[in-house]
C-alpha cells in the first residue's frame, strides 16, 4: 500500500497538469506566493498541506474521472486527518455525484489489493450515501458497505429496505445491497419480507435481488420457514443445483433460438444468386456469435465453384484467428488451409505465435504449410515473403524434435509441405532434411512415429526439389527400413524411399533380401511393379510363379511381365509365349505376347519371326474356334491361310482339324464343320489342303458325286507325288510350332 500511494504522489506532484485551465505550475506559483508572505507575518504552508490541497483539487474538480479517482486512492492512502476529512466531505456531496462516486470506486480498487485501512472511518458517510444517492451512485455505495462485516450492516440495510416511509430510491439502493448479500441467511429473510410489499417497485426490486434458486411463487412464510430449517451448506448447495437448472434451460433456450436463426440463414442463403451468398458468408463472418461464424465458415467450404466471394474475405478470415472461441480459431485455420490463395500465410504466423490452444496451434500450423506451399508453387499469383517461409520451418522443426509423437508427426508433414515447392538453397534444404533424418534415428519406440517420419522423407526423396539432398541424408536410413525393420510400414516406406532414389538399386536390394516374399502383400506388390519398371527377361521368371501361385499378385505381376516384355527383341517374346501357354497362362495372355512378338519382328525386319508368329496366332485361334464350335470362324482363318499358301497335312492346323473330326464330337458337329470348310474356295495349287478336305467330305458327306470325285482323285496316277509318298491328313507326327 505505501509503495502504491508513493507512486501515485509522484504521479500527481510530477505529471498532474490543470483543472479547468489552471496547470499545476499555477498552483506551485500560488504556494510560493503564500511562502513569500511568511517574511510579513503569515504562517508558512507545510509540503503535506500543498499535496493535499492539489489532491483536494483533483477530487473536487477535475475534468476526468481517472484523475479524480487516482487522487481518491491517494488520499485514502495517507492517515492524516486532513486527508480523511477532505473524503468524508466528498462522501456527503450529496450534490455532487461526480465527486462521490470516485471515492467510492477508490475504495472498491483498493479492497481488492488488500490495501483499504481505516474504512470505519467512513462507514456512517456510506450509510448517507446508500440513503441519499441514485441510480449508479447508489449501487456504488451498497458496492462498498460489502466491504464491511456482515454483522456491522445487516441491520441498517435491512431496516431501510422495509422503511416503508423512505424515499423509494433509498429503499432499493438498500434492496441492490442485500441482493450483494444474499448468501446471507438474513438477506435472504428480509428480502422475502419485502415480497410481500404494496410497493410494486420495491417487490419487484426484492423479487430480482433474490438468487434464481429461491423460488417466489409461494409465499413469504413459507419460504422464510424454509430458509430458517437449512443449513448454510444445504442453502448454496441448492443455489448451485439450482443454478446448474437454469441453465440448462438457459442454453436449451439460446439452442432453440440459434437453431432457428441458423434455419432462416439457410433459407435466405438458398433463395440468393451466387454473389448474394458471398456476401452474405462475408457478412455473418462477422458476427459476434460463434455458432454463426461457424455457420457461415462451413458454408464456405460447401460452397460450389460459381459462388462469388468478395475480396477481403481472407482479410476477414486472418482477423477470426484471433476469436475469443477457440472452436471458432480452429474451424478458421482448417478454412484458410484450403484458401491459399488469399495470402493468410503472415496472419497465420503471427496468431501462431500467440495461441495458446493446442490443438488450434496445430491446425493453424498446418494452415501455414498450406499457404507456403501454395504460395511458393509454380505459376502461383501469392506473393509472399520467404521470411514467412523460413520462420514456418523452423516452427515446423520445434514440433519435429517434440517428444509427443502426434507434434512430431505434425512438424515432418509441415516441414515435408513447405520443402517440397523450389526456393529454397541448398544450406536450408539440408538443414530441415537432416533434422527429419535425426528423428528418424532417434525414434526407436514408437512403431507409429518411425513409419510416419520415413513416410515423409520417401515423400521428399520423391521431389525434384529435395532427391539429390534426400539421397545422401535418407538412403542408409531407407536401406536399413525395407530390410531389417519389423515394422510393415517402415519397411513399405523405405522401398519407396529407396526406389524414389534409384529404382534399379532397390529392386537388387530387395531380389538380394527376398523382400519380394515379404509378409506384407502392398510390399510384395511394390516389389512386382519394381520389377515392372527396371526388370530385366531374368524377372520373367519369378513374376511367372507370382502369376501362377495368383495370391492377389496374379494381375499385377502381369502386368509387370508386359512391361519387362515390351523392352525385349521379339525372339524372347516368341520364348516367353511358348512358355506361358505350356504354364497354362490364359490364352488371350499368350495371344498378346504372339502379337507383341510379329510387332517387334516387323520392326526389326525379321521375317522369319514375324511368320511363325502369325502362324502361332492362327493355329491357336483355330484351336479355340474348334473348341467353342466356332466353324464360321475355323473356315473363315483356314480360307485366309490358303490365300497365303497351303496348309501342310503334318502342321498342327491340319492336325487340329483331324482330331476333332476323329475325335468324340457329335457327328451332327463333325459334319457342320466339314461343310463349313468345304464351302472355302481355293487355288488349284493347294494340293495338300484339296488332298484333305475331299478325305474329309468322303466320310461325312454322303453325296454320291462327292464320293465318286474322291475316289477318282485317290486312284493312283503314274507320275503323282501322292503315289511317291502318300500322307493320311488323320495320322499326323508331332506338330511343328509352325504349322
């Protein structure tokens, strides 16, 4: 209390300056002026008696109220009688309220800090006060008899609240007071006697000063027989129950009353053009109510593409980051991650350094990766100050090399986010790449943690911007990941690191471990497309029994086999579609490789292959339209192979024809099918084909023309070929692969 009252002396001796146009220096002329007359007689003013008076003058007749309450706390402050007298003259000043009220706000300031002395001095000027003062004056004046012990004023107000010849505004005053101290038993009595006055003011006043837990719809001696049968105790515990009640049904109110006012937003926003309901968003962004700025946030993140949103509103959006409710400045920053465009990234880092919520730090955090990514992209129309960038990493980096692992998860992410996009020099690059390295390596306990830190760092191993840093800082750690980790997901993570390195490097790495065979399938599958990429034909070979064993890698190993495939010379496709159809490999499979094959020889002007593919092509459709009955089709591929040249009685088209015609199909079928052929029309010179089909007719077709030009052409001729060495187109040899 002393250092405070020294402190305000020396405010008001030194800085004090006029009132109503008389300054401090006026006045110190005038105390001179008064010294100067002792030499003729006059007493001599004492340095207290200066300072009083100023303090007197600041009371009594300042302009401003701060003043005159400063000079209060001050005379408060001194225990001179003079001092007391000057605040017991301002207490009566009934008058003059300007200069009550300081005073008593004074002592109210000063009763907080523990500092007000001597009040008894006072207390009967605060009983005139209560009695004589209006409106605020009087509040003040029951504000401060609450300072004094309950005992010492229980009677005097209770007394003028039911006085029923006081004046009204006396009574009430006295009213407010035991209303301020109504967890009195005796308050609470006496204001339940007033109830019942014919004084509608004064009931009514009686009624509010009450707490909400007293009910006032009985009457007055049934409420006071309630109140004296309980305990002190047992009267707040039911004002708290009771508390706690209304307001529940308080808030169930203002639900009731939001949800309305949130369903006619709705309502208008759904009757507006697209520029009506941006500028209706803009509006209700600032409202003082939580629920509909967040009505109005989620409105804009809903909204469709065509919606026109007014340019200041990611001003508007930065200044709600600085919202009283946190549930406000958390929806705002996940709102501004998606407006990157509208340059929040500097209002993003001011407000991060100020929050003081977690979880809204983070969000807001995360927000600015997202400006900084945005901003810094290619082609981006946001300029922002790579100072901004820079202070984002290392805010990224605190919560990196944080021991909670859920903020450490959070600072790789930002850090990955705002590395990613070009800018930054190499110093820096190498800075933050090695800070995520350093936690990678420290972290050895949380499984979680460790995967979702080589995650990122395969992320930025990924980027052009960061590979070439990325390679020297991350690959031992990618290296030890994918073969020695017994986490899934750190091992998945470093075969993506490490293939984002060099992808042919990784698939020895992982050949040289087995990780092909690894338990986990996306890892076995990461494996496979790998080998897809940068295998070699030496792959085919373990892709083929992937393809085989079809455990949910068949497609995919496939699909890594076409792409080895396609780098090969058309001799290793002709290969690897003899190998696939003896494996079983589905025929349209193999059919594709045969295709690819004829493709890679015409380029490489092989002719040779090129037939033999297309032989292949053909017998196995032959094979496949014989199967399925097709015998359109079977003449349609025997007429374009005749066109060609002739079909050689011991090739495997021919073969193929003469075991299903000797074979068990129905003869109904035998006989479609040599109808089918007998109706191609060919050259005189496809002898051995003519040799064939007429055999063929001969049996199952019982025409008698047909059977006399058959035996006709099977009669032995003198010179003929056939008689040389004759060849049953039904007996024929192993098949040759190109025929």
């Amino acid at each position: 209390m002393k250092k405070l009252c020294v402190i305000l002396v020396l405010i008001f001796t030194a800085a004090l300056v006029s009132f109503e146009g008389r300054s401090l220096a006026a006045s110190e002329e005038e105390q001179v002026s008064d010294q100067s007359v002792d030499s003729e007689g006059k007493r001599e003013q004492s340095e207290d008696e200066v300072k009083l008076r100023v303090y007197r003058n600041a009371l009594f007749d300042s302009p401003k109220e701060q003043n005159r309450i400063d000079a209060a706390v001050v005379l408060l402050g001194y225990e001179d009688p003079a001092a007391k007298e000057i605040l017991q003259d301002a207490l009566k000043a009934a008058e003059k309220p300007e200069v009550r009220s300081p005073v008593l706000k004074a002592m109210v300031l000063l009763d907080k800090e523990g500092g007000l002395s001597d009040k008894n001095q006072y207390r009967d000027q605060i009983f005139n006060a209560l009695k004589t003062a209006k409106g605020d004056v009087g509040r003040l004046a029951a504000r401060v008899l609450t300072i004094y012990p309950y005992s010492e004023i229980a009677d005097y107000i209770c007394e003028l609240a039911k006085k029923g010849d006081a004046d009204q505004q006396a009574r009430i005053n006295a009213i407010y007071a035991l209303g301020l101290t109504s967890e009195k038993r005796g308050s609470l009595i006496c204001l339940v006697d007033i109830l019942d006055s014919s004084n509608q003011a004064i009931a009514s006043a009686a009624r509010k000063a009450l707490p909400y837990w007293i009910s006032v719809d009985g009457d007055a001696p049934s409420i006071k027989r309630e109140l004296q049968n309980k305990e002190p105790e047992e009267i707040i515990r039911e004002r708290i129950i009771r508390l706690e009640d209304a307001m529940k049904q308080v808030q169930a109110t203002a639900n009731k009353w939001k949800n309305l006012y949130i369903k006619r937003l709705d309502q208008e926003y759904e009757r507006l053009d697209d520029k009506g309901k941006g500028n209706l968003i803009f509006d209700e962004l600032a409202t003082e109510f939580a629920e509909v700025a967040l009505w109005a946030m989620n409105k804009l993140e809903k909204r469709s593409a065509t919606v026109v949103l007014p340019e200041k509103i990611g001003e508007r959006l930065v200044s709600l980051l600085a919202d009283e409710s946190a549930e406000v400045r958390l929806k705002t920053a996940e709102v501004l991650a998606k407006m990157g465009d509208r340059n929040p990234g500097p209002g993003l880092l001011k407000q991060l350094r100020a929050e003081e919520n977690e979880s809204v730090k983070l969000a807001i955090l995360e927000a600015l990766g997202e400006a900084c990514y945005f901003a810094f992209s290619p082609g981006s129309p946001v300029k922002l100050d790579p100072a901004v960038r820079l202070a984002a990493l290392d805010e990224a980096a605190e919560y990196l090399m944080s021991e909670d692992p859920s903020k450490a998860i959070a600072g790789a992410a930002v850090i990955r986010k705002v590395l990613e996009p070009n800018g930054l020099d190499d110093e820096a690059k190498e800075k933050y790449l090695g800070l995520i390295a350093e936690r990678f390596v420290r972290e050895e306990k949380n499984d979680q943690l460790r995967a979702e830190l080589i995650e990122v760092m395969a992320s930025l191993a990924e980027q052009p911007s960061t590979r070439s840093k990325a390679a020297k800082l991350f690959k031992e750690s990618f290296l030890q990941g994918l073969s020695a980790d017994q986490n899934a997901a750190v091992r998945r993570a470093g075969l993506r690191g490490l293939a984002a390195l060099d992808k042919a490097t990784a698939l020895e790495h992982s050949k040289k471990h087995q990780v092909e065979d690894d338990p986990d399938r996306g890892i076995r599958l990461s494996v496979i497309r790998l080998a897809g990429d940068v295998g070699a034909e030496a792959d085919l070979e373990w892709l083929l029994d992937k393809l085989k064993a079809d455990k949910g890698e068949g497609e995919t190993a496939w699909q890594a086999m076409q792409s080895i495939l396609l780098r090969q010379k058309a001799e290793v496709l002709v290969k690897w579609a003899e190998k696939l159809e003896a494996a079983g490999v589905s025929e349209e499979r193999v059919d594709y490789v045969l295709r690819k094959a004829a493709q890679k020889a015409e380029g490489e002007n092989d002719s040779a292959l090129i037939n033999k593919a297309n032989r292949m092509l053909t017998n196995r459709r032959v094979s496949r339209a014989l199967k399925n009955g097709s015998f359109d089709e079977v003449a349609e591929l025997i007429r374009r192979k005749l066109v060609e040249g002739d079909i050689e009685a011991n090739g495997i088209i021919a073969k193929r024809i003469s075991d299903y015609v000797g074979g068990s199909a129905p003869d109904e079928s035998k006989k479609d099918l040599v109808k089918a052929l007998g109706n191609i029309k060919f050259s005189d010179e496809r002898t051995q084909w003519a040799k064939m089909i007429n055999n063929w007719q001969g049996e199952y077709d019982p025409d008698p023309q047909v059977a006399s030009k058959q035996a006709e052409q099977d009669a032995p001729q003198p010179d003929s070929q056939d008689n040389k060495e004759q060849v049953s187109p039904q007996v024929s040899p192993d098949p040759s692969p190109d025929a």
